[in-house]
C-alpha cells in the first residue's frame, strides 16, 4: 500500500553501480539507470523537451542527443539519445561535443519553423545563436512540437482522452473523443510549450473544446474541480466522494477545528 | 475492473445488426486484436464511421482516443466513406520511374476526386495512391477491386473506367 | 526518522511567524502565505493552533499518486514531491487535512517537506508551539500521550 | 492433389507419407504448371487451368494408351518472379520445362491436344527472347539466361510447389529439416548451424542470424516470441510476397526451426495487408500444418510445441522497423523505440524476441537440411549464400533474381536482367528501397554484398534493385523517395518528421527551377542530422537517396538550379512540350489531350498552347510519329538524350 518508502533494493543489486565519464568527469552512477538523469542528478545540463521524470522516456525530441564512446574506441563515436540510454561501466559520455551541438542547433532550427511563435523555443533556439529559423515557417502554427507528454500525462492519470492522430508531417495532438477527458488540466500544465489552451470563467472550465462546470466548495464555495474528476478519482483511488466536497484550504482549517476539539 | 468493463454489453453494436459482434467474436477481446478487428470492421462497412470505432474500442476495452490513433495512422483504414470501388495506383518506385505520377493526375481529373479521399460524384470509385502492390514487373500498376492493370498509361485509362464501371 | 514536527496547540497564539517563514523558505516571497505549507488558525471559540503535513504513514497522497511522484525523504522522514510530478493534483483532493496545495502560479503541487530536515517553522515559532524534535516530549503536552489522542491521523504520526 | 488430411503422429509417419507421395508423383510423367501470380490470374489463368483440367479428362483414354499420367497445378509462379507477368499468363511443363507465354482460353487445348499428346512444340506461344521486338524464340524456360544464371534457395520451391498442398511441399523435401533437427539435433546445435552458415539477416542491415540467436539463448527468460517480418515495404520490392504466396511452408518451418532452437511456444508472422494472397496463403498453410500436427502441442509427437499466429499490418512502411513492428502486434501505434535494449533482451511484450524477415526464414531449412558448409560455400567472403533481389525499373527483363552473393552489379542488370529497355543508356541503380542509395554507371561492378554496398552509400535493404535509364532525372528520384518517406514516417521524432519536410521543401524548390546554389549545402546538413540523430532506422537511412544522388549526380542538381534545366526532361516546371515538324496532324494528340490545349487540323501541324499545357504528357504518350518534345532550359531533351545515346 504505502508507496512512499524507496523501492526496495537487494544489496546484491544495490553493488550494481559503474563509473562513467561525462564530459571529462567520472561519475558512480547505478547500472541501468538513463544517462539524461546521471548528467541532471550531477548537475551536467542537458536539454530536452519531450523527457518528464515521471513518465516513461519517449525520445522524440533529440534535445538530449549525447555522443559516446569507450576506452580504446576512441575512433568510434556515436549520437545516443541520453533519456533512454541505460549507463554502463566504461562509457565516456560527451554532451557538447561539436557534433552534439550541431545536432542540437539544427534540431532547434527545425522546431523554430514548426513553432515560430513559441517562446519558450525561441529563447531554447537563442542559446545556440538561432534567431531566426533557415527553414519554411509552418503556415498557421500552433506551439505543439509533439513532443508527447500531453498524451503520456493523460495515461497516468488513467482518463487516456488524448492521443497523438494521423502520422509523419501531419500528424496532430487531439481528445478525439471530448467525453473521456475529465478536465483535470495536467495536460496544459505539463506542455513544455504552453501549446494547449484553457480559461476558466464563472466557474466553467473550457478545455479541448469542452465547457466543464466546477463544483464548488460546499463550505466557502470556491469552485475547485469537475465532476469528471470527481467521478474519475473516486473510481481510480476508492476513495469516497465526500473527499471532493471541500477545497483544500477548508479541509485544513477544518483539520485546526478537530485539532482544537481534541485538545481543549 | 477489464472483466467488468468486458461483460458489459455492446450498446452500439446494434447498429450494425450483430455483424461486429460477430467480429469480435473472431479475437482476444485484448488491445492486441485492435489493428485486426478494425480491418475485419472495414473489410464489413467499407469504412470505418465513427460508431463503428467507439463499439470497437468498448468491446476490445481499449480507449477510445487510442483507437483513433491507431486507425488515422494506420494507411489500410478509411475514416470517411469510400466509393463502390477502389481504385489504387501502385506508387511504388518501379511504377513511378515508368510514370505512375501522371496516372493519378489523369485519374483525378477524370474521377473527379482527390487522391485519398472522399469518393467519385457518381459514388462509384475511390482514389488511392499506394507503396508498390509487388507487380513491379507490370509497372505502371493500377488496381481496382481485386483486378490488375499493368502496364498503364494515361491513354488507356478511359477504357478502364468504363470496363469499370459496367462490370 | 528520529524527528518529526510536535505541534502543541495550546501554546500557538497565531503569530504567524510560521508562515512567513515558510513561504519565505520555499517561494521567497513571504506575500504568499495561501502557498505556504503551514497555516495557523484562530477559531471561533478563540483557540489558536497551527496545521501542517503530519507525514502520515498510510498517507492518501502518496496511494493515489499515479507516479510515485510522492516519495518519503528516508533521513528526514518527510512524504516529498519530486520532479516525478505531472500535476494531475489527485493529492490534493486526496488529503484529508488539507494539506497539499497547487500553485497555479508555477504550476506545481505544494507540500511541506519539513525543509530538508531543519523546518523553518520551527526555528521561528516564539513559543514552541512547533518543535522539531525527537519525540514528544512530557513537558510539552498537558496529556503526553499525544500518541493516544483520539483522533486518527495523530495515531498516524509518523513512526520510522 | 488433394489436401493433406493426415495427422502425423510421429516423426516416421511424416517420413512415410513424404515417401509415399513422392512416389506417387513420380508416377506424373508430366506435370502442367499453371501460373497463379497476381498478373496471370487477372488474364484468365484460372479459366486456363480448368480448361486443361477438363481437355485431360477429356482425353483420359487417350494419355493413358500413350502411357502418360499428367498432373496439373495451379501454382504461384509468376507473381512478378519470371518477369512475364505481360506475356500471361504463363504454362509451363515439367519436366521438359517447355515454356508457353500468352496462353488464352481458346488455345489450351492446344498444350493437352498438341504439346502433350503430340508432343510438339507449339511454336507461336514460345517466348520471344527480345520481347517486344521479335527476336529468337526459347523454347525452354532454363535457357533463357534470366534463368540460367540464377542459383535459387530462398526462391526454391516458388513457383515448383504448389503453395496449398502440404503433401506436394512434403514431396519436395518438405518437413525434413525439421524432422532432422527432431531427431538427431540439440536446440544449441541448430543455433550453432545456422551461425556456422554466416547467414545475415535479409530484412535490410545483415546482423548475422546465427549470433542473434545465440545471444537471445543467453538471455535469462520464462517466454521467448519468435516472429516472422513479412512487412515488405520497400517499393519495388516483392521477394517476400514471392514467397509467402508461392511457398509458405518453407517460411514456417523456418520459424519451427528457429522456435526449436531458441525453446519459444509462440510466435507471429506479420504480413502486410496489402497482400491479400500471401494472407491467405500463409494463412492456410498454418491451418494445415496446425491440422497435421505440425504446429500446436507436441509436434509429431515430441515435446516441442510451438503455436503460430498471423497478423496483417495495418499500412504503415515504417512497421518494417523491428520494434515499430513489435508495437503493432500489440495493438499500438507503430512508433519505434531506440534498440539500446536490444529485442533479443525486450522485444514484444517486452519479453524477448527474435525477429527475422521472410527470407532469411526460407534459408533455415535449406541450411539445416543440407549443411552449413553447403550454405557458406556460396557467396562472398562476409556475405555468404545468395541473395533474392528484385530487378524492376527499365530493365529488360524485370523479376526476382536469386544470385549467389558477391555477384557485380552488371551481371545482375546486364547478364540476368538484359540490359536497358531499348537499349538506352544505363543511368543509375537504385537499391535497397527508401532506405537504400542510387549508384551511378562507375558502380557497375561492384560485388553485391552487404558491405561493399554500404560503403558506397547505397544499402543491401531488402533487396530491391530498380534499374534508370537517362530518361531518368535523379533530383525527381530523391523527392519521390522524400515524399513516400513524408507518408510513411511516423512523426514521432523531429529530425525525421521535420527534416523530411524541410528536405522535401528544398527539393521541391530545385525541381521548380527556384533553388539556389545553396541549397544544396542546406539539404547535405539536414541530412546528416538525420542521419546521426533520428529514433529509429527509417529516419536515420532516411537521406540516403538524397545524399547518394548528390554525391553521384551533382551536376544535375546544379544544372536545375543554375540553367532551370531537367536534363531527362522530368521535372514538369521546367519542361514544355513542343511539336516538332514531324508531326503528320493526325489529331491522335488533339483529341487526347485532357485540356485541350493542342490545336491544330488534320494533316497539318499541330500546336501546343503553353498557357493552357499542364505539360501531363499524354501527347507525347499517344504520339506515333516522336512528333512531341521536351524542352527544357532552352534544350530539346529529347534530341539531346537520343545523341548522348548514340
């Protein structure tokens, strides 16, 4: 039940560690684990926009493409994309090798024409000196790179609404089917690139093309949530819908009015 | 919680007269029969409407979302309705160097549709390029129904049609 | 886990020292005190007491999280949001306290993680109505079987 | 012959009965193969077939006072393989391998009443050997030099056996590798067999398959899948479809064997959706074997079990890639994973998995059956045994070929496929599909293996060979291989879903006469992006038939953007079609032309209204008189190309 001690690690596996070399310095890190984290977890930063540490690495945005080699190889290099690449004794890891960074300059200089208008990829392009893109603008872009976190976030949470649609060029984020999705919003705020809209007005949630009424907290009356989520979490979680009635902030100062029945 | 949703009965499957049913009746009711229960459904409705596609993905118990994605990624199914017959013209490499592009802008004129979608005014034909049908050695390769055409050229494409169309 | 956070209710008198404290720890911005992890409270009946995460053993958050973005700190004994976290705010809703919060200024799910094991709080509160400590301490309850209070997330106080 | 029905029990009653029907067959002292390929039936083969069907019968008395027992069958021969999908459908008799092509339902009869009875030769059916000029006629198919020069194993019974009968594949050695390894072999010692081989995958990057396998039995596990490839994408490829419409045994026995080897229970083989008949086929053939006891629990009553699925892909080349292939067995998307962790390790399911293509399955048996050395004996110094390539394009004789590897480039194009259509000039080959390079007439004799054609920058693939000619423009070749992978790429990873459509962007512009110089530079960089930094397989061999046609064909790229000219008089833009003075006005152009833009009166010169011309090119299509041109960049092609010719 309780998830939250740290998985359990036989002793035997917990030895499983190699030493790696990352750009120069040598790094213990456990067997197996991804060589995105290995770097981020000893501060070597490397870009990427579609890895999210809870979800399962997907590899589609080849930010986080590294170079590597082995001792004796040292003719023979290779681009590895570091977010699914399980760490092994020896390997000496380069994150801005020249061809690295060339790589990542002209996969930014793609993203730039498929998102012009994207903030967040214009600053990301600006750090390797691309202003403006070579390439042809997407004609009527919107800020999706595809990088499919939406569609991965979705899955965790178990509403499954959203799905990547057609292939190659064409190929677009969508909820084809508006009723699973339950208007949680962890989508829009997992988008690296703001990409998908939502406002709330008087209480109604509009997101993928769909109003949502929020119910409110039955004490001071702040909407908090959908129904949808409601009924979602209630079915996943098992646990009873009185849970939702009430905004956190009220369940905590309803938590000080127990505290204090208790004590005085 | 997949055992319960499975027992629940297919509302939609009326619809279609028990004919999905008797699809699904060929398969695991898993996610790994989806991509084989949707060509069964379409080789059934010619199409796939999207009623069809929401039975599928309550009957295999798969989202619906990811239903979607599999059938719009995948070239073999129609998400609009297609004409009687389906005419498909080998694009493969072999037709191409033989001309293969200019069959289709021939077709298209004188179907009247676009290559891979909607169908003929007439509701008779549909156009679809494809990558190589295997009858290299026929190239230009067309294919309408089950016949095969070989080695075709714009000028021969008006008989065909007509061959087409009364049979 | 040796310590945890006491909370002794009838010594708090509202100062909100804790707060500030708090939300100047973690948002730097001590304006902010509906992000901050602890609030104190004076009721109607003009008790003051403060609440704060209990760390709980069987804790909600931590069951309903769809990945294991809640993960217990096992030197400081404190339930910890990583960056596992997809903000889909299951915890949230799921906390029976209260005690979980979203940001929707950075987007992000707000937790007391009893600050790496040196809780700001703590050190300010005048009147030792939080102590980071041990374990209860007699000289600080009227009843020290704090364990035995009849409520159950306080049964629940954290053990290891 | 009818369908095998037996169950066989044991290893001895499968023996007995191959025996039995081989002897029964060798009663035939005749055979009549009907050709059953795709182009045969559609020009009436089936009729033919019941023709002869019913003439035999007919003239039972008679055949049986000449002592002559005939056996007729439908087989799957054709299918592209002999090049005479045109001249269908086909007959051929065995054993004398007399050859008619053109055969109709009228004329039959003749092959019982004449060729079989009398045996004569009927000579206006005979193959021309310069088809469409006349030419000598070959009475034997072996000795037409397509033939002759060909050594086939993968392609050994396509063609031979008839595809729907177990007993007929029992009667040509059928079964006996696996009833070998059975008996008398160790799991370890076929894997070891098959490595001593040096077979090399034939799906496209050559691992060796013997090393696959060994490294799978190393790998702790409770389930292992065995799959079959039979994805066959590549334009211009259709080896695979070959063999899985004409042979399906031989694929899974292959699969029997590779499943014995590696102690897996289950497997797939997934076949592409667009081919119905090797659907069918293959799946047939699983409902045989399933029935004989030759796949399901104990098999020929040993503990080997192993149980076979098939499933059909959805369309989608890029489920040619192992792992996108793997994700559509499982019902998904068929987006590919990086193979850091290798299929072997975690493959479907995420349990391990061995996964080899259809032909290099057909080549198990035939190396467990005759021996390791026999296989290595053949073939290059890294690339043993042979290798199926489909020659298709404007070559002469198009069609499978099966050639030991290591064999030139020419011999393949000039010796077995004839040479150029017309006898043009050779321009270029292109080889191993999408994925694969286009290698200029400097190539010509380069050994054909594995790695001498990835140092070339061009690619064994699957092996599809399509042959150009000068009429051929290599710029248009590179956007049609960037436009097919625009529709087949997954779109899941930006080098290959944005970088093709860049590429793809640049090249248009070439082709539309609007490029600049530096184009070029700016597709070679993109391309080499994608090359090093794309997931998965497709996108990483993406460029090169870009890159390949650059680096052999530079000028012509250089000659579309500096002169707006096409020299093969292909890229539409830059070409007009013009009527020369050897137009005799017949008004056949006139009344073509789908936009009436010709005018002109009978018996005098016509004229091309070039505002209204869409320059689709049915005039010069239709013209009888070579009256059309093309100009372009201030050139008449068509005269440049016919004295470059000369």
């Amino acid at each position: 039940m309780i998830k939250a001690v740290e998985k359990p690690v036989s002793h035997s596996e917990k030895d499983k560690t190699v030493r790696i070399t990352i750009d120069g310095r040598s790094i213990d890190a456990p067997k197996g684990m991804n060589l995105l984290e290995v770097a981020r977890s000893n501060g070597i930063d490397i870009p990427s926009l579609c890895y999210h540490p809870g979800l399962e690495a997907f590899g589609a945005c080849r930010l986080c493409v590294v170079e590597i080699t082995k001792p004796g190889w040292e003719n023979w290099r290779k681009l590895v994309t570091s977010c699914l690449y399980p760490v092994e004794e020896d390997l000496i890891v380069y994150t801005r090798s020249p061809e690295v960074m060339e790589n990542r300059r002209v996969v930014l200089d793609l993203q730039l024409a498929r998102v012009p208008n994207s903030d967040v990829i214009r600053q990301l392009a600006a750090e390797y000196g691309i202003h403006d893109t070579t390439y042809t603008k997407r004609k009527d872009a919107d800020n999706c790179i595809l990088c499919g976190i939406c569609v991965r976030v979705c899955e965790a949470v178990g509403a499954n609404a959203i799905s990547t649609l057609s292939r190659g060029p064409d190929k677009y984020v969508e909820v084809p089917d508006p009723e699973a999705c339950i208007g949680c919003l962890a989508c829009a705020e997992s988008c690296p690139t703001d990409a998908i809209g939502w406002h709330e007005e008087n209480g109604i949630r509009h997101i993928w093309h769909r109003d949502f009424e929020l119910v409110e907290c039955e004490t001071c009356g702040k909407p908090i949530l959908t129904q949808q989520q409601i009924d979602h979490f209630v079915e996943k979680s098992g646990l009873e819908e009185r849970y939702f009635a009430k905004c956190d902030s009220c369940r905590k100062k309803e938590t000080a009015v127990s505290i204090s029945r208790v004590m005085f | 919680m997949s055992e319960q949703v499975a027992e629940k009965t297919c509302t939609c499957a009326e619809k279609f007269n028990g004919t999905l049913q008797a699809i699904f009746d060929r398969y695991p009711r898993e996610e790994s029969s989806l991509i084989m229960v949707l060509q069964d459904v379409q080789e059934e409705l010619n199409w796939l409407p999207p009623e069809a596609i929401n039975c599928v993905a309550e009957n295999l118990n798969v989202p619906k979302a990811k239903v979607q994605g599999v059938a719009t990624f995948y070239r073999a199914f129609s998400l609009e309705p297609r004409g009687k017959k389906l005419v498909k013209v080998c694009m493969g490499t072999a037709c191409h160097v033989r001309g293969a592009g200019m069959l289709v802008d021939e077709l298209e004129r004188r179907l009247e549709v676009n290559a891979g979608k909607g169908m003929s005014p007439d509701g008779e034909f549909s156009l679809e390029t494809v990558n190589c049908v295997g009858a290299c050695a026929m190239a230009p390769a067309i294919v309408v129904g089950e016949n095969y055409y070989a080695n075709m050229g714009p000028d021969k494409l008006k008989r065909l049609l007509n061959k087409e169309r009364e049979s | 886990m040796t310590k945890r956070l006491i909370v002794t209710p009838y010594r708090c008198t509202d100062c909100k020292n804790c707060e500030v404290a708090c939300s100047f720890v973690h948002t730097s911005d001590p304006r902010k005190p509906s992000l901050t992890r602890i609030r104190a409270y004076t009721l109607k009946n003009a008790v003051k007491t403060v609440v704060t995460c209990l760390q709980c053993d069987e804790a909600a958050c931590v069951t309903v999280c769809p990945v294991e973005a809640l993960v217990r700190n096992p030197i400081t004994g404190a339930i910890e949001r990583n960056e596992r976290c997809i903000t889909c705010k299951m915890c949230t809703y799921a906390c029976p306290f209260g005690n979980i919060h979203f940001d929707n200024s950075n987007s992000e799910i707000v937790k007391c993680d009893v600050c790496e094991g040196d809780p700001a709080c703590a050190k300010v509160c005048p009147t030792r109505a939080l102590v980071w400590a041990d374990k209860p301490q007699p000289d600080l309850a009227p009843d020290e079987e704090i364990d035995i209070a009849p409520m159950p997330w306080a049964m629940k106080m954290p053990s290891r | 012959m009818s369908a095998s029905t037996v169950t066989f029990s044991s290893i001895d009653a499968l023996h007995k009965r191959a025996a039995k029907v081989k002897a029964e067959q060798e009663k035939h002292s005749m055979e009549v193969l009907v050709c059953a390929g795709p182009g045969c039936i559609a020009q009436g083969a089936k009729e033919i077939y019941q023709v002869i069907t019913d003439k035999l019968d007919e003239h039972k008395t008679a055949l049986k006072k000449k002592k002559l027992e005939v056996g007729v069958q439908l087989v799957s021969k054709c299918t592209g393989c002999h090049g005479m999908c045109e001249a269908g459908p086909v007959v051929t008799l065995e054993p004398s391998h007399h050859f008619y092509t053109h055969v109709t339902a009228k004329n039959a009869g003749d092959i019982v009443e004449k060729a079989i009875l009398e045996g004569e030769i009927i000579e206006k059916l005979l193959y021309h050997q310069e088809a469409r000029k006349g030419g000598n006629t070959v009475k034997r198919y072996t000795d037409i030099p397509f033939y002759a020069l060909q050594n086939r194993i993968a392609l050994r019974n396509v063609g031979v056996v008839d595809p729907l009968d177990l007993d007929d594949y029992l009667a040509h050695d059928g079964f006996k590798a696996i009833a070998k390894a059975l008996t008398s072999m160790t799991p370890e010692e076929v894997a070891d067999e098959v490595e001593k081989s040096g077979l090399r995958g034939r799906g496209g990057a050559g691992f060796p398959t013997g090393r696959k396998w060994k490294s799978a039995l190393r790998v702790k596990k409770d389930r292992v899948w065995v799959i079959c490839n039979g994805d066959e994408g590549d334009p211009g490829a259709f080896m695979d479809r070959a063999i899985m419409e004409g042979d399906p045994y031989s694929v899974i026995e292959g699969m029997l064997l590779g499943a014995y080897a590696l102690g897996a229970t289950e497997g797939y083989i997934y076949v592409r959706h667009e081919y119905p008949l090797a659907v069918k086929h293959l799946q047939l053939a699983i409902e045989k074997m399933t029935a004989a006891g030759l796949l399901g629990d104990k098999i020929l009553g040993t503990d080997f079990s192993f149980h076979l699925k098939l499933t059909r892909g959805g369309g989608a080349f890029v489920c040619g890639e192992s792992s996108a292939l793997m994700r559509s067995i499982e019902g998904k998307v068929g987006e590919p994973r990086a193979k850091y962790v290798r299929s072997v390790e975690k493959g479907l399911h995420d349990e391990p998995t061995v996964l080899n293509n259809v032909e290099t399955w057909t080549c198990i048996p035939a190396i467990i059956h005759k021996g390791a050395s026999w296989f290595s004996s053949l073939g290059s110094k890294t690339s043993k045994g042979t290798k199926a390539f489909s020659l298709v394009g404007k070559v002469k004789h198009t069609g499978l070929v099966e050639v030991p590897m290591g064999r030139t480039l020419r011999e393949i194009i000039f010796d077995i496929g004839g040479g150029i259509i017309d006898d043009r000039p050779f321009k270029a080959v292109q080889t191993g599909g999408p994925s694969g390079g286009c290698l200029p007439i400097d190539k010509l004799d380069l050994p054909v293996d594995f790695d001498t054609l990835a140092k070339a920058g061009a690619m064994m693939g699957s092996g599809g060979m399509i042959v150009m000619d000068d009429r051929t423009c290599m710029v248009d070749v590179a956007k049609y291989f960037i436009n097919f992978l625009i529709g087949e790429s997954c779109g899941k990873c930006v080098p290959c879903r944005e970088g093709l459509r860049q590429v793809y962007d640049l090249l248009d512009k070439i082709t539309r006469g609007d490029g600049e110089m530096d184009d070029i530079d700016k597709i070679e960089a993109l391309c080499h992006t994608m090359e090093v930094a794309s997931l998965c397989a497709l996108g990483k061999s993406a460029p090169y038939p870009v890159t390949s046609t650059i680096q052999y064909f530079r000028e012509e790229y250089e000659e579309h953007i500096r002169d707006h000219k096409c020299r093969a008089g292909v890229c539409k833009p830059l070409i007009k079609y013009h009527i020369n003075k050897d137009c005799t006005g017949c008004l056949v152009c006139k009344r073509q032309c789908p936009v009436e833009a010709i005018s002109g009166e009978k018996k005098k010169l016509h004229i091309i209204d070039q505002d209204i011309c869409t320059t689709c090119g049915i005039c010069m299509e239709v013209c009888n008189f070579d009256a059309v041109d093309i100009i372009s960049g201030g050139v008449t092609v068509t005269q440049q190309l016919e004295k470059a010719a000369k």
